[in-house]
C-alpha cells in the first residue's frame, strides 16, 4: 500500500532504487552478523531485505503492467511471475551451494556433523568443543551467503538505475 502511494506520487525508478538501497542496507547487516550479535541483528537484516523486495517487485510488476496493452497484462504479469519463481529457485540453489561448498572446503569431515544440529537430541550428543567449531563453521558458510547477497544486492541497484528517470504511473496512460 505504502509502495503504490509512493509510486504515484514519484517515479518508478524512485522506488526502485529505494527498494535496492534496502536490500544493500539488509544485506550489510547480515554481513556484520556474528553469533554474538543474536536474533535481533539477524531479524533487522531480514526485515530491511523484506522491505527492499516488497518496494522492488511492487514496482517491477506495476511498471510492466503498465508497459503494455490491456489486453496483454495478464500475459505479462504472469511472465514477470514465472521468471521471478525461476531466479527465486536459482537465487536459493546457489545460495546453498555456496553454503554447503564453504562447509566443504572449510571442513570436509564435518559435512555430516552438520545435521546434527539441527536435531536437538542429537545436538545435545556433541561435545562442547565440536559445537563451538560446528557453529562457527555455519557461521563462516552463511557470512559467503550474506555477501552473495551484498553483490547481487549491488547488481540490482545498477539495474534500478536503469529505469527511465521521470516514468511513473501517474504519468503514463491506460491502453
């Protein structure tokens, strides 16, 4: 809702560009996140990353419809849908793979060990120094995923910026 008033009111690339700056912001602070730093930190992270998503696909899907005919937006709304699950399903198969790849390289024999902490019961089996290590590990793989975040977050600005200057809805008129 915040998003279509604000669209109206500026331009596409306005929201764009904000909606990346927040990604970049969101992206920053998972990168300086630490096991020290807790919940709290992770969750602003997450929370400036939704809303940089939220102020990016509003626009993006607006701005198409907007592009085309009538008759055509069901067509490329559904477009920008299917492409936008692909890249999510890309986005998360990488994302894992250079989370299982750091943990690999990192660690080879802890590859399996790693499983164990997500099961309380067999958690509580490790011994106190292999959980240290163990954590310390998800904590190094997930500091590569958050600064894939970072670079990709930094694409997607320089995309942003690439949206005409001065196009918004309230500019442009129905087909």
């Amino acid at each position: 809702m915040v998003v279509g008033r604000l669209m109206v009111r500026t331009t596409y690339r306005l929201t764009a560009v904000l909606g990346t700056l927040a990604l970049i912001a969101g992206s920053a602070v998972l990168i300086a996140l630490t096991p020290e730093r807790g919940v709290i930190w992770a969750s602003t992270g997450s929370l400036l990353l939704g809303i940089g998503m939220g102020l990016c696909n509003t626009t993006f899907i607006v701005s198409i419809q907007a592009a085309v005919p009538w008759h055509q937006r069901g067509a490329a709304t559904s477009s920008c849908m299917f492409l936008r699950f692909v890249g999510q399903a890309l986005g998360a198969a990488t994302f894992g793979a250079v989370l299982n790849l750091t943990i690999l390289r990192t660690d080879p024999e802890a590859v399996h060990t790693v499983d164990q902490l997500l099961d309380p019961a067999q958690r509580d089996g490790l011994g106190g120094q292999e959980l240290v290590h163990l954590t310390e590990l998800i904590a190094h793989a997930l500091h590569n995923t958050y600064m894939l975040a970072g670079v990709l977050s930094v694409i997607a600005l320089a995309l942003a910026l690439m949206v005409p200057a001065r196009l918004s809805p309230a500019q442009q008129t129905l087909r």
